[in-house]
C-alpha cells in the first residue's frame, strides 16, 4: 500500500510587503525550512508583489495570495495572477477573484474584537462563493476556531490554517498537514483532507507588527 506523503503548509505569513511587517524574504525562507514547512501562501495586505518575488526564490511551493481590505473586513485571494485594489465592495473583490481563476478565502472569521474580520452576516450572505475557510488563526486571540469549523463543515467548506506570522517566531505556529498537490484545483482537494495543527501566539507580537506600521510611516 503507497503511503500518501503530507506536506506541512502555513497559509498565511506577511512578509516586509505589508505596511505592519518588517519581514525581508529571504529570513522567512530560512525560517520556514527550519521549521520545516513544504509550503506557504504569502498574503500580504494590499499587494502580491512579496509573493511574486519569493516564488522565484524558494525551494518550496509559495501560494501568491493577498488580504484584500473591503469596506466590510478582508477577504484572502489565493493563486492569484494580478493584484486587487482595496476600497472595492464584497461582492466586487470577490468577482475579480474568481475572474483570475484564484480562490476566495475568508481570514480569521468570527473573531469579534478584530476590525478586519468579516461579520457573521456578510459570510452567510456570500456564502456560496466561498472556496476556503480559515478555521485557526494563531494571532486571533478571540476567534472562536470552532465555530468557524462548525460553519465550514455546514457548508461544505474546506477549512485552512495559518500563523497569520508578522515575525519570524510566528511562522509555523499554525499550519495544516495536506497531501501534495500540484495547482489549484489540486490544492482544494487535498485541503478537504487536511489536517489543522497549531497553537496561539503571545499577544505581545502584536506590539512587533504595532512598531512596524509606526516605523514605516516615519
């Protein structure tokens, strides 16, 4: 009988792209392969160009994905080609999605003292246009992960995992284990099978990404 060979994936690291992370690329490969990651999706507030870049650059699979800012809270695209502009409504953002072939995630839902988050009745509204999930967030210190696995089992919706990491200790502290998969389609057959791994991280990372933003604006 062939064992199927998992792949250790953190869906969801910033890198120095993003206003509030100082991260450069090249640490957060080295990193990653300390922590023995197989894969990553780098999403970024407002950009792919860190993603872009750090596929080129690192000996495993690199989602290029990006935390889209909508008037209502973030949505995630994953395996995305172009860049979307924030300020766009829910149901635009998500077309433009779809309209590159990429997948509509939704970051850290239900977490009630995070602004970005999506409202429980803007979810349910898009609900079948949703490809994923993120049912553990390790810096949503309030995020109820099982509610959020609760309504992605109702719907039949893979659920997905990630540090959401602004810092290099961060990266890793949530991921999935997932068989290998080879693109997009893919990738959201072997997620129905994954499993989520994780822990919280120590809110004072919070203060890193706090400092990053201070220090880019000066």
């Amino acid at each position: 009988m062939r064992l199927t060979k998992l792949l250790k994936a953190d869906l969801h690291i910033h890198t120095k792209y993003s206003m509030d992370c100082n991260m450069p690329l090249e640490k957060i490969i080295s990193r990653c392969l300390e922590t023995g990651l197989g894969c990553v999706a780098i999403a970024d507030h407002g950009t792919i160009e860190g993603a872009l870049k750090m596929q080129t650059m690192a000996p495993f699979h690199v989602i290029v994905a990006e935390e889209i800012l909508t008037p209502h809270g973030e949505i995630m695209g994953m395996f995305l080609k172009n860049g979307i502009p924030s300020g766009l409504s829910v149901s635009e953002t998500i077309s433009r999605i779809k309209a590159q072939g990429a997948l509509a995630c939704i970051p850290h839902p239900f977490d009630i003292f995070r602004q970005s988050a999506l409202k429980a009745k803007v979810i349910e509204e898009i609900i079948g246009q949703i490809d994923i999930i993120e049912v553990f967030n390790s810096r949503s210190l309030f995020q109820s992960s099982a509610k959020a696995q609760i309504f992605a089992q109702k719907y039949g919706i893979p659920g997905s995992a990630g540090s959401d990491a602004h810092t290099l200790n961060e990266i890793g502290k949530a991921y999935v284990e997932m068989p290998e998969f080879n693109g997009r389609d893919d990738f959201l057959k072997a997620l129905v099978k994954a499993k989520i791994c994780g822990q919280k991280t120590n809110p004072l990372v919070h203060l890193g990404s706090a400092w990053a933003r201070l220090k880019k604006r000066l």
